[in-house]
C-alpha cells in the first residue's frame, strides 16, 4: 500500500478530524503553553494536588482551568468535605469568572462513587469538563482507575481533572498532566493586591517538558497572566532534554 | 369481647363471627383465640391488592376482605373471563388463602356472588338474572334493613327488585334502591382504584418466569420503546416513570425514576433504569423470577418536537440534563444540584444549591460584589464561621496555625438582617499571609473574630 492509496488518504482524513483544532485550550502564558504543546489537552485526564493548606489556591486553579475551557461543568464532591476544606462557594466561582450556572455540583458519599459517577458523566459529551474533588489517597485511585478516567476523557473529549485535597503526589498516576499547587505572595509594593497569584508546579507532562511558574489569574479576560517573577523550564524526567528542549523552543 | 373470625372447623362446631368469646368458650372450652389485628389484614390485604396489579391496574380494597377488580380489556390476555378467574383463585391458593370469587358486569354484582357463588362468571348483559336467586344478605346492607326484608317476606334479590320502586324507596330510602340497582347491573358505580392510574403503560407478560438482569433491562427497553409510541401520539414526554417487578411468588417490587423535563426517549428511559437498578442499596430481587413487568408513565407533561440538531446548544442542554436524571437515578435527586442566586447580601445566604431536576429559571442573576479589575471580593471556598485569635504581633491563629499578615484590606460592613436574626453586624476583612494564601475574617462587635472563608 502506497501514500496515495486512497484508503490511507481517507484513514489520515479521518484521523486529522479526530483531533480538530480545539483539541489544545491555551492558558494564556505563551511559556507554560508552549511546554503544553499550545496549551491544555482537551479531553484529557489532568491531576492538580493542593499543597498541604493550600486547597483554596488548588480549587482557584482548577475553576481557572475549567474557564478556559468552556462548556458545562460537572462538579463532583464528597459530603463532609466542606467542614473540612469549606464548602464550594457559588458567590467565589462567580468572582472568578466561572458562571456558576454552568456548574452542576454532584455530592457523593465516598471516592468509590465519585469514581463511578465520573466514569458514567464522561460519556456525557456535552460536558466541558469533570472535576473530581478527593480528600487524601483513596485505594481505588489505582493505576487501573486512572486508566480508565484517561480513556474515557479521550473517547468522549470530555476533560478530567482530579482535584487532590490532603493527598502527596506519589508521582505514580496516568494522568496527562501533573501539577502541584499552591498560592504565591502578591507583590510587595502595590497597596492593593491583584488578582489570584498561584505558584503553579508542572510535575509530569506527557508530550513536553515539566516546569515552575507562578501565574496571577485574571478573573475580567478569564486568562493566565505570568506574574512578575521569572519561569524555570526544567527537563521533564519522562523524555530526553532534547526532546524538551524542543517542545519548550517550540513556543 | 367477641369473635370477628372463625376458621372452618370453628364454624363446623357452631361459632360464628359475632358471637361473644365467652359463650364461644362455654360451647368449645379447646377454642384457641388470637387477638384480632386489623392493622394487619388491611396491609395483608394491601399486599394482595398489589399482586393483583398483575392482572390489571384496577384495583380497589374493599376492606374487610376484598378486593375489586375492573378486568375490561384485560381478560382476553389471560384466555378468556373464565380462564382469568380460574387463574386468579388458582394462584391465590397455591399461597394459602381461601378464595370466593365472581365476574359480573358491575362491582356489586360480583361481588355478591363471590360471597354466595363463587367461580360464577356472568354473561355479558345477565346481570339481574344471575343476581336475583340470591340471599338479600348479598346486597351488602345493614342488618336492620336485611331483617325488615325477612319480615316481609322478601328473601332473595329477585323478590326484593319485583317490588315497586316508589314503595322500596319509601320504606328504605335511596341509597337502598341504589344499591340494588348496581347489583342487579341497572347502575354502574365505578370502582375507585387504590393508586392513581399511570397515564401511559406497557408490560411485558413471561411464560416462564424470567431472572436474569439483562433479559429485565431488555425488557425495560422494550417497554420503553412502546411506551414512546403512545406518548409520541400524544405530543408528550414522562416526568416520572415507575417499572413495577411482579414476582412468581407473588411478590411486587417498584422502582421510580425521575426526569428533569419530558422524556420519551427509550434509549434515555432505558439506561435511567439501569442506573437506578445498579445503584440500588437494596437490589430487586427477582426469586424464583418475575412473570410481568410493566412500564408505567406516572406523570407525563406536554413535550416539545425535538428539532435540535447535534451539537446546537439545546441538544447539549438536552445531554446535560439527562446527565443530571442519570445521576439523580443513582445518587437521589437530592445530591445532583445546581447553583442559584439569592437575593440577599449576606455572604452564606447569597447563593443556594437546589436539587438540579427540580431548579426552575429565576430572575434573579449573579452579581460581582467587586467592580471591574477588582479581585475576588467573597471567597471560593466558604466556612461555617470558625473563631480565630490573634495571638499578638501581626498575625492570626486558626486551627492551631498562626499566620503572619502580609496584607489585609477592610472593613466591608455588612449589616445582619436584624428583622430575621439578631445577629450582630460583621466588619470583613482580606487578609494576605506570608505564603500568599488569602483569607476572609469578620469582626463581630469589635471584639470577636471569625473566618468565614479561603480566597484562591
């Protein structure tokens, strides 16, 4: 069979409309998009961990996320989390820049079905995104469950995150993306701060290389800004540096 | 006391129910009495009612003992009246019970002949003739009236109705004509069935019984598609939908589903039931297997022709909200919310998160508290109010924490609605600690402090 073979012509037809152009979400810092090859995966399964006490910081991120990527969001949270963590505040999301009208929030009693609603809301394709909000490291989020979040975000283009409250990254997983969260300090001179500051930590990215930044979210243009400090683009242990390298030059 | 029940034997020695315990005692000193439990033979007799949902939705208790049966339509799927009977008696017994029963034209009239002659079916229009031969005790009314019939020589049905109505009426009243009117199938008095009749139904009858759980969701599937037929004809969808599990054993199971707007779609209907099936803390039981399932369309509402194309906005309202019916079938609708504005400025009053099926549009919208360019002014995650300290120097402790102030913006009064609580107004503040985390306080008359919330 030949390139010209018209059934391989179709079979790259098909395959380039798999992925239309949407498939990439920029975030709005040419660097961290660059590292994410253009942006965040859509359809993707994405893990964020809160740094110990900084799961407001980790939520604040994660809605930040769900804005860039538009369309209806599924919230899914365990009961009890509140007393612990604080209740969702539909007021906050909205301040943010998420229309909370947009958010249908889904309370379940523990991580095994918040795992399973999840499993049945992804082949919801209406759906921008799911948010997976766990506390601590429930033994059914093994690599099987991660498995199956990522295949069934990629088969119905539905974008995962798994919001990790209270939990350490152990560093194993399947998810596209990894990231560890925590607030940054809003600069020192200005009397009044800015917007959300977030020291944000690429841990593990499967098409390009892991990276620090700290990012300042803008809740009127819903957009990442880099804040003042300067990025480190590390190597991202996953690939060679010159595959990195190039992904990262790439921007 | 008296006797309210006798068994066979117990009757065979001359007791009878009405007769007091003690002459009972006298006349068989062995006699073994149990206290009466009325509370007891109605639910019996509800759990009958409910088998009898099988046969045909048309079910009415006529307490003590009965039950009333409207079977139009519904005997030619069970071979005939007879036949229908037969099998009604047949499998009441095989579960312990002693069975009369009768098919008559009207309610009264069979239920007469059940007491008198059980296994009677009546030709279509013969009523009065199957009815006259018996007792005037068959006509159900109170002693006093069947007594002054006695006395008068009047002891069967037919010899009361060839009196003249004018002297009947006269003598007894109305209500007596009337019902002598119904039992001799002059007069249709409808019979008042226990549960509201599902609008739109379809069942689905096994010959031999069926267990495994995918032959019940097929078959719900099926249902389902039926079902769309007729509510299609009638320009409708199902808010609420019930699949009713009649075990061999005589045993019925419900399962409900809710929808958030009107559904008619089996592929949708199907897989709300599967959900709902699989979640369930107490799984339907199928025994020795269920010889009838039916579909029934509790409450249905008028539905617009879908005209969505794919991926238009309302066919992703659409999928959404059979995504919150899918959840709310496995988690309960209480636990699938949505966010709405309130009107009010107190902070944990200003918004609530109601059952998403049930929301309806309000006019009321979201509103930033902060102008434009302004950062977040309430926060994202919000607690019940914790008190705080300052333990001296510029910091606060929460939880045993002590976080050192980089920044704090304040106050924002906000005054309590003193028409509703005496809640003392709140001063709040931002605060910025030295890792960046932000925090919302309030200061209660001056003096007490409370977070109310974390900032991203």
């Amino acid at each position: 069979m030949s390139a010209t073979d018209p059934k391989i012509v179709l079979l790259r037809a098909v395959l380039t409309a798999a992925e239309p152009l949407g498939a990439r979400v920029a975030l709005g810092v040419p660097r961290l998009d660059g590292a994410l090859c253009g942006g965040l995966m859509r359809g993707g399964l994405h893990e964020v961990f809160a740094a110990p006490s900084q799961e407001a910081a980790a939520t604040g991120f994660v809605a930040g996320l769900a804005v860039r990527l538009g369309g209806p969001l599924l919230w899914i949270r365990q009961d009890y989390a509140g007393l612990e963590f604080g209740e969702l505040a539909a007021t906050g999301l909205f301040e943010l820049g998420l229309d909370p009208a947009r958010l249908v929030l889904l309370r379940v009693p523990d991580a095994a079905s918040a795992l399973r609603a999840a499993a049945d809301a992804l082949t919801c394709a209406a759906l921008g995104a799911v948010v997976i909000e766990l506390t601590g490291a429930p033994k059914l989020l093994d690599l099987v469950a991660y498995r199956r979040l990522a295949l069934g975000a990629g088969a119905y283009g539905v974008t995962v995150f798994l919001l990790r409250l209270a939990a350490e990254s152990s560093g194993i997983g399947g998810a596209e993306t990894r990231w560890l969260i925590r607030a940054a300090p809003s600069g020192d001179e200005e009397e009044i701060w800015g917007g959300p500051v977030f020291d944000v930590e690429l841990q593990r990215n499967r098409h390009g290389p892991a990276g620090h930044w700290t990012l300042e979210w803008s809740c009127d243009d819903g957009v990442f800004r880099p804040a003042d400090r300067g990025a480190v683009v590390l190597a991202s242990a996953d690939r060679p540096p010159q595959a990195a390298m190039a992904a990262a030059s790439a921007a | 006391m008296r006797l309210t029940a006798v068994d066979r034997k117990a009757a065979g020695l001359g007791l009878a129910p009405g007769m007091a315990l003690a002459s009972a005692r006298a006349m068989v000193p062995a006699l073994k009495v149990m206290a009466a439990n009325e509370p007891a033979d109605q639910r019996l007799l509800e759990k009958i009612a409910d088998w009898c949902d099988g046969f045909t939705p048309f079910v009415a208790l006529d307490p003590p003992d009965s039950l009333l049966l409207d079977v139009t339509g519904a005997a030619h799927l069970f071979g005939g009246e007879q036949a229908m009977l037969d099998r009604l008696g047949a499998d009441l017994k095989r579960q312990g019970f002693t069975v009369a029963g009768a098919l008559a034209g009207t309610a009264l009239a069979a239920r007469a002949l059940a007491r008198y002659r059980s296994g009677t079916v009546v030709p279509q229009g013969t009523d009065s003739d199957a009815v006259a031969p018996l007792p005037v005790d068959a006509l159900g009314l109170d002693p006093i009236t069947v007594h002054a019939f006695r006395r008068a020589g009047l002891k069967t049905v037919g010899q009361v109705a060839r009196r003249g109505r004018a002297e009947l009426t006269a003598r007894f009243g109305a209500g007596m004509v009337a019902a002598l009117d119904t039992a001799m199938g002059h007069a249709e008095v409808p019979i008042s069935p226990r549960r509201p009749l599902p609008d739109v139904r379809a069942e689905n009858r096994f010959a031999e019984p069926v267990t495994a759980s995918e032959t019940m969701l097929a078959t719900i599937k099926l249902l389902a598609q039926q079902l769309a037929k007729t509510l299609e004809e009638r320009g409708e969808g199902a808010r609420a939908l019930q699949a009713v599990f009649f075990r061999a054993d005589g045993g019925v199971r419900r399962i409900a589903v809710e929808t958030g707007a009107p559904t008619r779609e089996p592929a949708i209907i199907a897989r709300l039931f599967r959900n709902k099936l699989a979640a369930l803390a107490d799984p339907v039981d199928p025994g020795f297997g269920f010889d009838l399932i039916r579909l029934e369309a509790e409450r249905t509402e008028p539905c617009q022709v879908e005209t969505a194309t794919l991926g238009s906005d309302a066919a992703r309202a659409k999928d959404i909200r059979f995504l919150v019916d899918r959840l709310a079938a496995r988690f309960g609708a209480h636990r699938v919310l949505s966010f709405q504005p309130r009107d009010t400025h107190i902070p944990e009053n200003a918004f609530a998160a109601v059952p998403a099926q049930y929301a309806e549009n309000t006019r009321l919208v979201w509103e930033k508290v902060g102008a434009m360019g302004e950062p977040p002014r309430r926060p994202l995650r919000l607690f019940s109010p914790e008190p705080v300290s300052f333990p001296g120097g510029e910091a606060f402790r929460w939880r045993g924490v002590v976080h050192k102030v980089r920044h704090l913006e304040g106050p924002e009064r906000i005054a309590m609605a003193w028409w509703q609580s005496p809640a003392p107004d709140r001063d709040y503040f931002r605060l910025e600690d030295e890792e960046g985390r932000r925090f919302w306080l309030y200061r209660e008359q001056g003096v007490r402090w409370f977070l109310h919330g974390m900032f991203a």
